[in-house]
C-alpha cells in the first residue's frame, strides 16, 4: 500500500501506543535511573548504591536470585523439551496434552507459590505421602530458615511447574516451523530418535531456544511471590528486596537502585545468551 | 522411504532379512509411541497432581486442613474454608478491584494496541521496524523497575492507590504483548476481502468495521482474554501501588505471612481458578499468540 493517499495513518495509528509508551514506560525508566543515582536533597550521588552493596541482605539475595536461576533454567529446558516433544509427536488428543501442559500458563507466580506451600509444609502433602510410603516416620519440616537448601529447592520446584509451559509454547510453536521432510529424511537415514533430537531439531530449534531463554531469565531475576509464599522471610532475592526497602523502609532511591541492578543483570544474560547462541540471519523467522 | 527398498528386485535372502528388519523396526515403533504415551501422562500428572492437591484441601472443612497424615481421597466435600476467606475482611474488596483493574487494563491496551498492530499488519511505512523493535525490547525491562517511579509519580498526581493507577501500569505492561499479538491477528485476515470492501466503495473505516474486525474478533477475543489473565495474577506492581485498595494478589501477599493456613489456601485456590478456565477458553489461540509472538 506504499504511495497510498493515506501515508500519515500508519502513523496516526502508532500514536496512542508511542504516546502511552513515553509517558508510562520511557519516563518511569529514565525516572528510576534519576532515583538511583539522587540522595534524598536530590542532588546526584551513589549513596543508594553504597547502601545496596553494603546492604547485609544484598549479598544473599544476589546469591539466591542467580543459584535459583542457574538449577531453574535447565531444569526448565529439559522439562519444556519433553513436553514440547511429546506435543510434537502428534500423538491422540494432542489438543488435550497441549492444553494440560498449558494450563501453568495462567497460573500466578503467588497462587503457584501456595500451591507447594500445602505440598511442602509441616502438616502438608509431601509429609503425608513419605509417612503413608514409610519413608518417614513423623513430619519433617522442610520449609525452615534453617535449611536454605530445602526453600530453595521448593521454590525451584515451584517455578519449573509453573513457568514452564511458557517454555514449552515457545518451543512447539518452533518445532512446527520445522518441516516435516527433515524428519523424514532422518528417518530414511535411519536416524536414532536421540539423533533426532540432537542434529535436527535443537540446530533448527535455536532461534526459539535462544527467545525462550532470554525471556525465561529475565523473568526468572523478578521472582518474587512465590519465594515470599514458600519461604517467607527464610529466603531473600533481589525483587524482594525492592520491596522491602520501598515498603518497610519507605526508601525508594535504594529500591531503585536494586532495581536497576535487577535491569543490569537483566540485560547482560540478554547479551549473554545472544552472544553463545548466534542465529544465523536466515533462521530469524 | 522403506516402501523403496521394498520394491527393489533382491535376493530371497536379503528379503528375508528386509522383513526382519522391518518387523524390528516396527516393534521398535510401537515401542517408542508406548513410551510416549508414558511420558505425556506423567507429565501431564507433574502438572495436574499439585491442582488436585490443592482443590481437595481448599474443599476440606476448616479443621480437617489441619488434618495430619492427609488423605489423598477426599473425605467430607465443605465449602468452609472457602467461605471464611471470602468472608474476610477486604477480600471481596479486592476481588472487585482486582475484576476493574483487569478490565480497565484489558480496555486501554486493547484501545491503545489494537491500532498500532493493524499499522504494523497492513502497512509498509518508514520507522516499521524501528517499532517494532521499540515494542519488543520493552519485555527486557523489568516490572520492577517500572513500579518504583511509577509509585512517585503517582503520588505527585494524586492517583497513587486507586484502581486507575494499577490499570495504568499494568497496561504498560501489556500493551506491548498487544500490539504484536493484534498485529499477527490482522495480518492472518486476508488482505484481498478489505481491498474488495475498498474497490466496492467502502471508505477505510468502514471497510475495517465490516469486514476486517469480524474475521479478526476471535482472535481479539483470546488476546483480552489473555490481558486479562496477565493483570489478574500480577503482584509486584500491584503491592507497590497500592495501600488499601489492594487487588486480590496485592492484599494477600501483604497478608500473608501473618494469614492462618486455610485463608491460604483458599486464597490460592481462588487465584487459580479462573486461570484453569481461561486458558480453557482460548487454548486454540495459544500457540498462534504466544508462539508468533516470540518470534
């Protein structure tokens, strides 16, 4: 439609999202850097930073955040992997699958949260299960300040139920793309199923893979509800910590400092994962 | 493929051995579609399991949540639990809050980012890509980082702690989704019938009234719906911006640790409800709208 009569419309169309997105999204970034790098008088200094790094809990929750983060993601992979290839397998009622393995999807961090809160607390399922198999013969209280390795080990649980399906959607949606004859002449080639797996579909898959992690970690440094539901003041992350020094504190120039740090890492695993993971010009869809 | 090898003139022998091979190869088949049948019901188990843990104790009477060991058959069906959390103080608040501010989000983005993805479907113009990036490179942000200043803001305009101000930035948030899922929605209307709409005398406006927008409710209809979930589950930025008009995830986080265990409970289960149906309703829409949109 080039050379049309109507060559501002585009344009016209694009305001209301331009507009909102200054004022909403530009505006509040650039504000955020303004709150981080300003004392109280205003004036410019790395008070609030100083005061993050020396913050004692600052340490843990960086500690926490990228554990969680390092056990979560390929934990998530291999999850979403299975899942998007048992879709792909096109086996009967794979509209059912797909919806069953989606339905995470709508689930709230916080809900998901609460959810393994009744599996893993004292009186809750877990307990119940190991004591009914004789694995245990009285309750074990998992979620405990004492035992980080359990909080967190609940809390990767949690978000692998919960924000794998994203994962996995990603990652159907790619393996449709691939097409049918590769597979086919996999097979004439007498290729292992592993083979499959290994030399056609993660080399075509990368684009997606490569999408589904960048997204996945930046999502996975905002945790939040869901550490506070299962391990309540026991684990810190660093959203968490944003909260508690905007909320209890009333600070937000130290918010915004962690938050902002949050933007940093956010933005160097962005350029981590496009850096081991180059996909090539023709593969972006 | 096999059929090839079939009918390529061979030695009895060597057809002897085809056919065992490919007797093998078919009990290997057979084998690996039993296998995974296995692996879809397990997990679709790993994704039921915990659902169903959660519905029969939220289901439970409000002692019987104390219950130790637990039943993994339900005993006694109560809505017990259930009531004393809606029953208790700012709950039904904030349900209603929560309802208006995903519908007011759900509104505004849909105002706001439906244009803006027809402009991205339908026309070729100078800055399309520049956009679109702008539009993608807003998912590295973090919630975050949006909240803090918002909250200030806010302040300063008097609209701090009031539903208008969780709509407004959970509309930042998903406006970008919007905008590239309208975007592919329009472009899957086929161009052709807008451009007869247009050639028969319809002006632009009406041609998208009459034509384009009843090929592309649907669609629209499973983006909101999608909105909606999006704003309904979210908890940073809802805790931050709000005090007292808390939505339903706000006020139990800032609830919780000091809340008993069956408000929990119920609370979960009634966060988790309506996402089992929402994505229900629009499960034909996921992978066009999640996974065109990754891309």
């Amino acid at each position: 439609m080039k050379g049309q009569r109507l060559g501002w419309a585009p344009y016209a169309l694009l305001l209301p999202s331009l507009a909102f997105l200054a004022v909403f999204f530009a505006a509040p970034m650039v504000q955020a850097f303004g709150l981080a790098f300003q004392n109280d008088a205003g004036n410019w200094s790395l008070e609030s930073w100083r005061t993050m790094f020396a913050d004692a809990q600052f340490r843990e929750a960086l500690v926490t955040t990228l554990v969680l983060i390092v056990i979560l993601i390929p934990v998530q992979f291999v999850l979403a992997m299975a899942m998007a290839l048992v879709i792909n397998a096109r086996l009967k009622w794979s509209g059912f699958w797909l919806y069953i393995y989606a339905i995470p999807l709508g689930i709230s961090e916080l809900a998901a949260g609460i959810i393994w809160f009744v599996i893993f607390t004292q009186q809750g399922w877990l307990n119940s299960i190991l004591q009914g198999l004789g694995i245990l013969d009285r309750p074990y209280i998992f979620l405990n300040y004492q035992n980080p390795a359990w909080l967190i080990f609940a809390v990767v649980l949690a978000e692998a139920w919960r924000a794998t399906s994203i994962i996995m959607i990603i990652l159907v949606a790619g393996l449709q793309g691939i097409p049918r004859d590769f597979f086919e002449a996999a097979d004439v080639f007498g290729a292992t199923s592993w083979q499959k797996v290994r030399r056609v579909i993660l080399p075509m898959l990368r684009p997606s893979v490569q999408v589904a992690l960048i997204l996945r970690t930046i999502l996975a440094f905002q945790a939040f509800a869901v550490v506070i539901a299962l391990a309540g003041g026991g684990l810190t992350v660093l959203s968490s910590e944003a909260y508690r020094w905007y909320s209890d504190y009333r600070n937000s120039h130290v918010a915004a400092a962690y938050a902002g740090f949050i933007l940093m890492l956010s933005v160097v695993s962005t350029v981590l994962f496009l850096w081991l993971l180059p996909v090539r010009e023709e593969q972006q869809g | 493929m096999t059929s090839i090898a079939r009918d390529l003139p061979a030695a009895p022998r060597a057809d002897r051995e085809a056919v065992a091979a490919r007797q093998a190869r078919a009990r290997r088949r057979l084998l690996g579609r039993g296998l995974l049948y296995a692996a879809a019901v397990l997990l679709a188990l790993w994704v039921l399991f915990p659902i169903y843990l959660i519905t029969i104790t939220a289901f439970s009477p409000r002692d019987a949540v104390y219950d130790y060991p637990k039943q993994l058959i339900p005993g006694t069906f109560s809505a017990e639990t259930m009531r004393f959390f809606v029953d208790a103080e700012g709950v039904l608040g904030a349900l209603w809050n929560s309802v208006l501010v995903a519908v007011v989000t759900l509104i505004f983005s849909t105002l706001i980012g439906a244009p803006a993805g027809y402009a991205l479907a339908r026309f070729a113009f100078r800055g399309r890509d520049a956009f679109r990036l702008i539009v993608l490179s807003t998912r590295a942000f973090p919630i975050v980082i949006l909240s803090i200043p918002l909250a200030v803001s806010f302040i300063e305009w008097g609209i701090y702690d009031t539903v208008w101000s969780v709509a407004l930035m959970h509309t930042a948030l998903a406006l970008p989704f919007t905008v590239l899922i309208t975007s592919s929605i329009f472009i899957s209307v086929p161009r052709d019938l807008e451009e007869a709409a247009l050639t028969l005398g319809c002006t632009p406006a009406t041609a998208f009234v009459k034509v384009v927008l009843p090929l592309a409710l649907p669609g629209l209809a499973a983006a909101s719906i999608f909105t909606f979930v999006l704003s309904w589950n979210e908890v940073f930025a809802a805790v931050i911006l709000t005090l007292r008009e808390r939505t339903l995830p706000a006020l139990v986080l800032a609830a919780l640790n000091q809340s008993p265990v069956p408000f929990r409970l119920a609370a979960g289960w009634f966060m988790l409800a309506p996402s089992l149906i929402f994505i229900f309703v629009i499960r034909r829409y996921l992978l066009g709208l999640w996974g065109r949109v990754s891309r």
